[in-house]
C-alpha cells in the first residue's frame, strides 16, 4: 500500500493515501469517498421510488379480481 505519511502525525495524508487490493491495484481514497458520497446522497430517492412503486403494485393487486 502507497501511502504518503504526514510528518506532524505520521497518520496518512487523506488526499494521497490509496486503498491497495492484492493484485496491486489500487484507488486514490478521494474517488472512494467522492463515490461513497454520491451513493449516500441517492438513497433517499431510491428509498422513495422504491416506496411509490410498491404503493401502486400494492394498489393494483387490491384493486384486481379475486
């Protein structure tokens, strides 16, 4: 794992650190936490559709013949 330290802290420096998986490939942490936002702030759109669409599946199978 390639990742810059601070000297003050010795704690990674949270631009330059990179998550590393094994085949050496790896991701700047920033586009991790930029992707992980733009999930975040889609949830509660999916959860209302989501929500809608059961409402009227459910409306509709109320509404059909036994």
């Amino acid at each position: 794992m390639t990742t810059q330290m601070t000297q003050a802290t010795g704690a990674p420096d949270r631009d330059e650190a990179e998550a590393s998986f094994g085949s050496g490939f790896s991701i700047p942490t920033t586009e991790i936490r930029d992707a992980v936002d733009t999930v975040a702030r889609s949830v509660p759109d999916v959860a209302r559709s989501s929500r809608t669409l059961m409402e009227d599946a459910m409306q509709g199978i109320e509404r059909s013949s036994d």
